[in-house]
C-alpha cells in the first residue's frame, strides 16, 4: 500500500493538485486542496494501491505540500 499525504497549512489553493490528478484531489470550500473521502484535516492522509497520478500532483505543487510514501 501507498501514502498520500498533504499538509493543508501550506496549501496555497491554486488547484494544481485536482487538476492533474483529479482522481485523488478536490478544492474544499475553504479554498484548499482536499484529499477524496478523507476528513479535512491538517494533515490529511490517504491510503492506495496505486499512486497513480499522486506523483504529478507532488511534482505541480509550488509548495511542495503533497507527499507519497511508496
């Protein structure tokens, strides 16, 4: 199993992440970037198979927000 992890303090909104990879990302009403099906948290957390496009979503962040554990 893989990790996603992103770290919403430093989300600047810009929507990268749920563009490239839309697949794991959405925009919250609060203007970030949010993890499907997980709670909004600080640091939010999500478990896959497969990373699929998680990896050009940690490459689009300006801010280098998003993590993957392999």
């Amino acid at each position: 199993m893989a990790k996603i992890k992103l770290e919403r303090e430093k989300c600047i909104g810009c929507g990268s992440c749920a563009a490239v990879c839309p697949k794991y990302f959405e925009m919250s009403e609060d203007g970030k970037s949010h993890l499907r099906g997980v709670n909004q948290q600080i640091m939010e957390e999500l478990e896959v198979e497969k990373l699929e496009c998680a990896e050009s979503a940690v490459e689009a962040c300006p801010v280098q927000c998003i993590h993957v554990e392999k």
